[in-house]
C-alpha cells in the first residue's frame, strides 16, 4: 500500500499556506476531509511530498446565513454538517439533497462540498447544486483573496483555474431566487458508495425577463471532461410557452450536449439517454413542485 508522504503540515495562517504551497508546486497538496486526496495516495496516483491541512485556517469552519447576501460556506464543512443546517434546509435544500446522494453516512463525516469542487471530478456531486446556485468560490493566493465563480472554475478531470499557492477558503451560494424549486437525481450502480452514472441538478424560478415568464437552470453529471452546464436546454425554456412537449425538447437539447464516455459505470449511448430520460423527469418535477 502506497500512502505517504514526507511531511504533514498545519499551518496556521492562510498567509502561511499559500506561501508553502506556491515554493513547492506540485510537491505540496492541500486537503480537507482527505476522502479524495488519501485514496489517491493510496492507489498510487498522487504522490505528494508534502500534505497540507487547510482545515481550521481563518473562515474556513465557518457555515454562516445572512438572509440579505446569502450562504458562506468554509471549505472545512463537512458534508452531514451541511445537511444538518437549519438554514440549508430552510433556503437551500438542493444542496443538502445533493450532499445526501453522496456514498455513506460516515465518508459524508469527513467529505466536503468544497473537496468536492476542488477534486473536479465531472461525476462530483455537489457540483451541480452550487453551479445552479451561482456559487463563487473564495480563494486565498499568494497575491491574497480573490473570489472564482464556479461557472469559470473547471478546465477538465481533475483540473481547475487554481494556481500554486491558492486555498479554497469557502463557497459563497447568494441568495436562492424567491418561489425557486430545485431537484437533483442520481443514477449509480447502487444506492451506497458509488459515483454516478449521470447526475442531473435542476432548478426552476420565475423570471419576468425570459420570454417563458421562468428560468430553468441544469447542470449535468458524469456525461463530459466538466460538470456540464446545457446552455441550448436553457435557452430552449427560456424562449417559449412551457409545455410537457418544451420539456422533453429541452431533455433531448441536454442530451445532445453532453460528450460521455464509456467507462465501468456505463456506456457513452446509455449515458446519453440517461441523461435524455432523467433531464426530462428533473424538469418535470421542478415544474410541476412550482406550479404545484
Ligand atoms: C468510498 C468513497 C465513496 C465516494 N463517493 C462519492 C460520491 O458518491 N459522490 C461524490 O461526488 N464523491 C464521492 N467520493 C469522492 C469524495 O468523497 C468527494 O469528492 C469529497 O467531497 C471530497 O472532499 P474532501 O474534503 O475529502 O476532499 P480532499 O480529499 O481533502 O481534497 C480533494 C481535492 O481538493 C483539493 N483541495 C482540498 N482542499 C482544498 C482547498 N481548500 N483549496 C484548494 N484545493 C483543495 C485536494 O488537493 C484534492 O485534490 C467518494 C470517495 C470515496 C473514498
């Protein structure tokens, strides 16, 4: 078993990180709950020199409600805290049901929704709720804070606009739109412990400046390099009078969209008509949770 790395190191200020990390680029990691980065470790994919422990620097334990900005999210809130907040449940349940659908109760103990991002996985799945929800991520660099929305954030597997040096402080989810009802479904291998085939985020508000009088939002799991946001799909159900026909359309834009390949989990074909069949159910719902 492969699983060392030279040194573990605290440090104790966000300064202080940022510094080590860009002297020792590619040598250095951070981490959070570790669920990703220790797993890699062992397998033998990443081979840090040095292990840095983010957890505890300035905000970054913090879950903080201010019901005129929104939700700020510190990078070290595990997953089951999440869920457990009065005020995610209240104003964001898409993200305690996205955090929910991740594997098991005690990896979701460790397990964060800002590891989730940093990983970049396009199967993450958290990612879809904070993309939905306009999240930008606030990061601390050699340079000092600076805030990435997550739209821009992914570049492919595993890959990110962070540089050497940065630290993910915390995810910033503004206010949820008003009437807004939200969905995120999952298709794995099994209920427990396992990435998705496909995951669909849907969101649905009212909107006085689409033509459709609502905006939908969706983003897409597993079915391309990067979480993938079907902006065609968007569109469709922005421009015209919503109708089951105009969602089903809509399914079938997002399926068009995606690039998946075949993998253990499934085939590229299957997962395309996954993503036609789940995208049409996801908005069906949220349509039908708003309209009531
Ligand atoms: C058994 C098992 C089941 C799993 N099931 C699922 C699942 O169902 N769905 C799912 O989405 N994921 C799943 N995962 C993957 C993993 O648990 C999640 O991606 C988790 O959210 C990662 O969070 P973490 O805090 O443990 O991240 P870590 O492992 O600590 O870090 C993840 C990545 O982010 C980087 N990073 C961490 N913190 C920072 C920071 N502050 N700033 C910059 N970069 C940082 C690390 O260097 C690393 O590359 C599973 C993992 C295991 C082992």
């Amino acid at each position: 078993m492969q699983c060392q790395a030279e040194d573990y190191l605290r440090p104790r200020t966000l300064g202080e990180a940022s510094e080590f990390l860009s002297l020792h680029p590619g040598e250095a990691r951070p981490f959070l709950g570790g669920t990703d980065v220790l797993v890699r470790m062992r397998d033998g994919i990443l081979t840090p020199r040095f292990l840095v422990d983010v957890k505890g620097l300035d905000g970054t334990n913090e879950l903080r409600f201010d019901p005129k900005t929104g939700l700020t999210l510190g990078a070290a809130v595990s997953m089951n805290q999440v869920i457990a907040a009065a005020e995610v449940r209240t104003h964001y349940p898409l993200l305690a049901e996205a955090c929910r659908s991740v594997a098991s109760y005690p990896l979701r103990t460790r397990a964060t929704v800002v590891g989730n991002l940093c990983n970049a996985s396009p199967a993450g799945d958290t990612i879809g709720a904070c993309l939905v929800l306009d999240g930008v991520l606030h990061v601390h660099g050699v340079q000092g804070p600076r805030q990435v929305r997550l739209e821009s954030f992914f570049l492919g597997p595993g890959k990110t606009r962070l540089e050497a040096g940065d630290v993910v402080t915390a995810i910033h989810l503004p206010l949820p739109p008003k009437g807004c009802a939200g969905v995120y479904l999952k298709l794995g291998r099994n209920q427990l412990s396992d990435l998705s085939i496909v995951g669909v985020t849907a969101l649905v508000h009212p909107d006085s400046s689409c033509p459709s009088g609502y905006r939908f939002r969706l983003a897409l799991a597993s079915v391309a390099p990067v979480p993938l946001v079907p902006v065609e799909a968007e569109r469709h159900l922005a421009s015209h009078p919503i109708t089951p026909e105009l969602l089903h359309e809509a399914a079938q834009l997002a399926a068009d969209a995606c690039s998946p390949i075949d993998d253990v989990r499934g085939s590229a074909r299957y997962r395309r008509l996954m993503v036609r069949n789940l995208s049409a159910t996801a908005l069906t719902q949220v349509w039908s949770q708003l309209t009531g």
